[in-house]
C-alpha cells in the first residue's frame, strides 16, 4: 500500500511538472518576445483555464469514475508533456504559445484530480487527512522546482519539465491501480452529478470553503515572485523555500490536523493563518521580517488543500468520488484565473504593496463555510 502511494504521489509530482514551469521563465520570454506585463499573464492563465474546460468536459462524461484511472493520467500526463515539448523547441511567440498552454491545461485536468481519487482510494478514512498532505505537498515542492532554474535558457526548462512529464505517464502506466477503499470504474454515465452535489448540504460547504482557499492560491504563488521582486528580496530560491519547502511541510501539518482534530476545525486554522498573512503583508512588506513571514504564508496557504480534498471525498457518492473533485478542481481553478488577473490590476493602482489585499475574501468565506459544516 505505502508503495501506492508513493508512486501515486510520484506520477503528481512528474506529471505537473509542465504546470509551473511558464512561470519561472516569463520573464526571460518578456525580453526575448517583447511582450507586456499583461499579455504575459496569458501564460499562465492559460493553463488555467484550459484546466477548467477539460475539468467541466470530465465532469459531464464522468470520466474520472467511467475510464480506469492509471491509464487516464497517464495518457493526460503524456498530452500535457507533448504540447510543452511543442512548445519548447518551435514556438517563438504568443500566438501559438497561449493555445498550447490552455491544451496542456486541458491535459492537466486527467492529471490532478484523477490523482486525487487514486489516492484516496489507498486510503482508509481514519488516515486519508495524511495521505492527501502527502500527495499534495509533494505536488506543491515539484511546482516550485522550476523556479530554482529559472535562470536556465528557457526552452532548457520547458523541454526538461515535458520529459519529466512523461517519465510521470511511464510510472503511472507500470506502477499505478486502483486501490479498495473507492469505487473504480463502476459508474454509469449521470451528466448531472455535479449540479445534484450541490444540491447536498455537506458537500456544497466544502466546495465553498475550497473555492474561497483557491481564490487565494494560485494567485499567491503566481505573484509571489513580482511581490518579492517590488520588495527587492531575491527570487528564486526564496520562491522554492517559501512556497515549496514551507508548503510541503504545510501538507503534511495540515493532513495530520485533519486526521487528528477533525477536517472543518483543520481547514479553519489553516484558512485563518493565511488569511491573517494576506491582511498583514503590507506591513512586512520591505522588512527583514518578509521571507519567515512568507514561509508561515507559503505553509498555510496550501495547508487545507488536501483536508478539502479528503473531506468531499467521504461526504460525496461513493460511485462518483472522482467526478466529484474533478468538479470540484473545476469551480476551483475557474476562480483563480479571475484572482490572478485582477492583482496585478490592482498592484498598477496601490502597489505591490497591497495587492494581496484582495485575496483577503478568500479565506475568510472559506472558514465561515467550513465552520458550518460542524452545525
């Protein structure tokens, strides 16, 4: 079973690989493509929204609970690897670089929330919090990797992140099943099991504390380097440490807490953290203080992640666990291409400063709703 597990948690790490890798070379393409702050924001929302259009595709055909799910990530990890590899060695401008990076999103969407079910499924409820910290920190310490060679060429990086990735489809092809404790394949197809989750009380408050944590993510770990950069701290290493080393422990804090304490009071603490650092961050901004205080940051914010994924995972249909994240990543990611274009709008305005001010919502919505989940 632990060795499941692991690979499970490998074929994750492999397989997204692709995801962040555009954000470590952005800046080397603003130079070389001449391209504007906003039009390079495309790179990375891109993916984004790809990832939402293949989400609500495998939500509607239910695929994560129909297709065997070793063989949907690996062939979705190999697709996401193609279109990155394409990308690396032929394109030199936006106009192809924007649709391969909302295919590769596409792709991604058979890669994450797949992993997600696959786990759960080697996993009993009563250690399903670690599991998911596990699976989750180590995604979160693989996504910040690229940055530590973001001074690479870039076509180095991406071409490198695209192998990764399909040594993840390899993996996964020879070491991933299914395992007992989640229903396989057995579904039939139901398109409108996503509106009657909903529907349900439990599961509605969890995709609502998710969506209020997931307005907050991405769009941190997307700007983090700008903010630092405004704050004349060092990047890269600093983007590792903060968001991966620290995040990576987060996960694994976050999963025991969930197993240990219940999952509403462990998103709750966690949602709490993060949302205090989005509120206190103008204060540091500048100071000696700034890199612990983003590693606290960089812990919290990815924390409640796997405890929001253990959670829907015990309250939705036992038939339908898969579609049920695949939905739930879908609303999810939706979110954060809205957040990640409107902090740099807002940062034009105020400043770095205080553009994660409007990630303070987030988490409060989040707690509120997973505190109610309690009552």
């Amino acid at each position: 079973m632990l060795i499941r597990r692991a690979a499970i948690a490998l074929v994750q790490v492999l397989g997204l690989a692709v995801w962040f890798s555009m954000s470590a070379v952005v800046p080397s393409l603003r130079v070389e493509w001449g391209i504007s702050a906003g039009a390079a924001v495309w790179l990375t929302a891109s993916v984004q929204l790809g990832f939402v259009v293949g989400a609500v595709g495998a939500t509607v055909l239910n695929l994560a609970d129909r297709v065997r799910p070793h063989l949907l990530i690996a062939c979705c990890a190999a697709a996401g690897a193609a279109f990155t590899l394409v990308l690396g060695l032929f394109v030199d401008g936006l106009a192809a670089a924007i649709p391969l990076r909302f295919l590769t999103g596409v792709a991604l969407a058979g890669v994450y929330p797949v992993g997600m079910k696959l786990m759960a499924s080697w996993s009993e409820t009563r250690t399903r919090g670690r599991a998911l910290g596990v699976l989750i920190g180590a995604l979160t310490l693989g996504s910040a990797l690229p940055h530590v060679f973001g001074q690479l060429p870039w076509r180095e990086v991406l071409v490198a992140a695209a192998l990764i990735a399909f040594l993840g489809a390899v993996v996964a092809l020879l070491f991933v099943r299914p395992g007992p404790y989640v229903s396989g394949t057995t579904a039939q197809l139901n398109p409108r099991y996503a509106v009657q989750m909903f529907r349900e009380r439990k599961p509605r408050l969890v995709n609502l504390g998710y969506f209020g944590h997931m307005w907050e993510l991405y769009a941190l770990w997307t700007w983090l380097p700008t903010f630092l950069l405004s704050s004349r701290e060092p990047v890269g290493l600093t983007v590792f440490l903060t968001m991966g080393v620290a995040g990576f422990v987060g996960c694994l804090v976050g999963g025991w807490a969930a197993d240990r304490f219940g999952r509403a009071p462990a998103a709750v603490g966690a949602l709490t953290v993060s949302g205090l650092c989005c509120l206190l961050s103008p204060l540091v901004w500048g100071t000696p203080l700034l890199i612990a205080f983003c590693a606290v940051w960089g812990a919290s914010v990815i924390a409640d992640s796997g405890v929001f994924s253990a959670s829907l995972s015990e309250v939705a249909d036992p038939r339908y666990v898969g579609t049920a994240l695949t939905a739930l990543t879908a609303v999810g990611f939706g979110l954060t291409v809205v957040s990640i274009q409107l902090v740099p709008l807002l940062a034009e305005v105020v400043t770095w400063r205080y553009a994660f001010l409007l990630l303070v919502p987030g988490p409060v919505i989040g707690a509120l709703a997973m505190l109610r989940t309690r009552s």
